[in-house]
C-alpha cells in the first residue's frame, strides 16, 4: 500500500522516471507472490502425483487436492484483464522443478504410512514423467 502513495506522489511531482522506477520494481514485487503461490500449491499438486506413483494407486481426497492445486496455479497465474498467463511455460517448470524435493519428502512422509525415507520413495517414481504430468494437468493437457 505504501508503494501506491509513494507511486501517487512521484507522479504528483512529475518524477515519471522514479515513477516508473517504483512500477517496475512493484511488477516484480506482484510476479514474486504469485511464483511464491504457484509454488506452494506446485508442493501440493507434485506430493500427491508421487504418492499416486509411487503407490500405485490414488484415493478420492488426493485427487481433489490435485484439482484444487492446478486449479489455484491456473487462477493465479492467469491474468485477468488482458488475458494471458504472469509466468511462462518455462518459468512454470522452474518452479516446479524446484518444488519438487519438498513435494518428495512430504510425500514420503505420507506415502506407505511414513514407511519410506525420500530417497527410497525417489527410487519408485519417474521425477520427469510426473513433472510433466503436472504441467499438463496445469496447461489442461492432461490425457
């Protein structure tokens, strides 16, 4: 909020280069919070495609969870008035790429009832097969 009347007072003054300075700079303040969403519910989206591979089977909450998670990444990332997406493809696959080892300890906390430490559950899944799944559930290109 401070930024706004810091913003509202360059432009009072006529200091459009500050102005713009201060626009750029609350440009990568809003991209920021959104790859931070993006990426808490990429953790989510990513602990319960691992346990669903790794367990070879699914339940009915992990796939609501996986739904609500892609759907959260979608509306955050979706721009609203000119349309379009904040983040790219690339940037997406970044973020979850980095999730994912948060995503995998979680999940083997969970996955077999805590049986597994990460590095085992590791071994039972195919990381790129279920990064990709979850970027095309994200771009709606799940199969």
């Amino acid at each position: 909020m401070e930024e706004l009347l810091e913003l509202q007072q360059l432009l009072i003054s006529g200091n459009i280069s500050e102005a713009l300075l201060l626009v750029e700079e609350m440009t990568e303040m809003s991209k920021d919070d959104k790859l931070n969403k993006i990426f808490s519910f990429g953790i989510i989206l990513l602990m319960h495609l691992i346990k669903q591979s790794a367990e070879k089977r699914s339940t009915k909450s992990w796939e609501i969870s996986i739904a609500n998670a892609v759907k959260q990444i979608q509306r955050t990332n979706k721009r609203r008035k000119t349309g379009g997406n904040y983040i790219t493809t690339a940037e997406l696959q970044e973020t979850l790429e980095d999730a994912y080892q948060s995503a995998l300890n979680q999940a083997a906390l969970e996955a077999f009832a805590g049986k597994y430490d990460p590095e085992t559950v590791a071994k039972m899944v195919d990381k790129e097969m279920i990064l990709e799944q979850a970027i095309a559930l994200i771009l709606g290109n799940a199969t």
